[in-house]
C-alpha cells in the first residue's frame, strides 16, 4: 500500500509499502524530502566529519540525538536503495558506527540515553526514549539486511529486551489504569502518551517482526494496536490533533508529516 502525504513548503512524504516481506524496503514514512531539515541546519549542530548530524542544545552544546541520527539513516537508506551510491552506503555506516557508540549495553538489553535535560516533561538525564529504541530497531535491521552483519540483528534484538522494562524500573513500557500497553517516548510522570513516538515504536516492532517472526513481538504488536483503536480518539480535538495526552496541546503542523491525521 502506498499513500501520499504533502507538508508545508511543498516537500511531499510518499509512504512506503506496508508488508510482512522479510527483505526490508524503504522505511514505512520515507523521509527523503526532509533532506532539507539538515542541509539547511534546522537542528543546528551540523555534521561531523563523517556526515553524522548531530544537534545543538539550548545552552549552545553540540550533541548526538539518536532519533535525529535515525532519520537522517532512514533518509540514506532509501537513497541508495534508489541510487546505489556508494558514497551514501559509506555515510550510512558512519551513522551506525556511530550509534554503536552511544548505545549502552545492560545484561540482555541495549538502550541509547539522552543525556540533555527534557524541559517539556521535566525529565532528568539520562533517560530513555521509546521512539528512539522504535526507530533504531527498523534502522539496525535494515543495516542488518545492506551489511550482512549479524551484530546489528543482535542490537536491533537487545533494542526490544529493553522496551519490556517498565517506566517505574527505569524503562519505557507503561500498562495504564485501563490496562492498555503503550510505550512512552518520554517516560514521565505523569504518564505523557505521545502519540507519534508511539506509533514509531510500534514500527520498529513490526520490522523486527517481518525478520524474526518472534511470537512475543507479536504478541505486543498486537497490544498496541489494542491501545491505538481503543484510545486514537482522545487524541481528536475536533479539527486537529493532540501531541500527547498529558498537556494535551494541539500539534506543530511538522507533525502532520508523519503519523498524526488532522
């Protein structure tokens, strides 16, 4: 299935294709015309010497955001799929080599902290993201499938042991009062429920899914999709949608580029 989706400035985000094929194609939202976001410096750190992006914090510290490095990996990944280029295939490893660094490695688990205080939710560092544990999942294994290295199939594995760590134990997993799974791409308190990290998180489980056939990833793919078709409604506010439902605040028109439907 492909659909098509248009955001302010013209740039248009062709979805890819949705399927339970095991080779891997473009990602489910091709973020190729967001291209722009980082040759005109919006996250403001620029690049490293390798081509990372890296971002820059509001007290004017340069750092490695792992979300930021995942887009930009989904970005390269669905141009050399299109173009073979090699010189993007050399930058693309760059950005996992470069994860690989910033990842920390716990018993069975992996996760990517932040290390910049979250504002937003009053979050300390380090804390972890569900979205970046979601997006990073769906990068490893495309990795996986371009460089034949079974490590990053390990790592997009040990990605998933972590989102079965509950927010109260440093995690990202929340069942709420309801008894509904979500996984929180800011573990605050009180709970915040954001939509679109959500729903990322829920990619990178299919994709991990689609190789593995893992029964218990199923079994949560499933759950979220519970969580999804019993509580989307809360995030209508009626001619747009909510960001999350804790400050419940309508979402920046960036936003209706990827999961979010006004």
């Amino acid at each position: 299935m492909k659909f098509m989706k248009e955001e302010s400035k013209n740039i248009k985000l062709e979805l890819g294709d949705v399927s339970l094929n095991k080779e891997l194609g473009i990602y489910y939202i091709d973020m190729s015309p967001a291209i722009i976001h980082y040759k005109s410096n919006l996250y403001g750190g620029g690049f490293d010497e390798n081509g990372v992006p890296m971002d820059k914090s509001i007290d004017g510290t340069i750092f490695y955001f792992p979300i930021n490095i995942a887009q930009y990996g989904f970005i390269l990944h669905a141009h050399y799929l299109k173009n073979k280029c090699e010189k993007t295939l050399i930058t693309l490893k760059s950005c996992v080599n470069k994860l690989e660094e910033l990842k920390t490695t716990k018993d069975n688990y992996c996760v990517w902290l932040h290390k910049q205080y979250n504002y937003r939710y009053n979050i300390k560092p380090p804390w972890p993201s569900a979205m970046a544990q979601g997006e990073l999942i769906s990068l490893y294994l495309r990795a996986y499938q371009l460089f034949e290295n079974e490590s990053y199939l390990d790592t997009a594995k040990k990605a998933y042991k972590f989102l079965e760590l509950d927010v109260e134990e440093g995690g990202v997993k929340k069942i709420d009062e309801n008894g509904y799974l979500w996984y929180e791409e800011y573990p605050s308190k009180p709970s915040s429920y954001v939509l679109n990290g959500f729903i990322y998180t829920i990619f990178g489980l299919y994709d991990l899914f689609r190789i593995t056939n893992n029964k218990s990833v199923k079994k949560n793919i499933d759950l979220c999709i519970n969580t999804l078709k019993n509580n989307i409604h809360k995030y209508d506010a009626g001619f747009w949608s909510r960001y999350d439902l804790l400050k419940k605040e309508l979402v920046r028109y960036y936003y209706q580029k990827n999961v979010h439907v006004p």
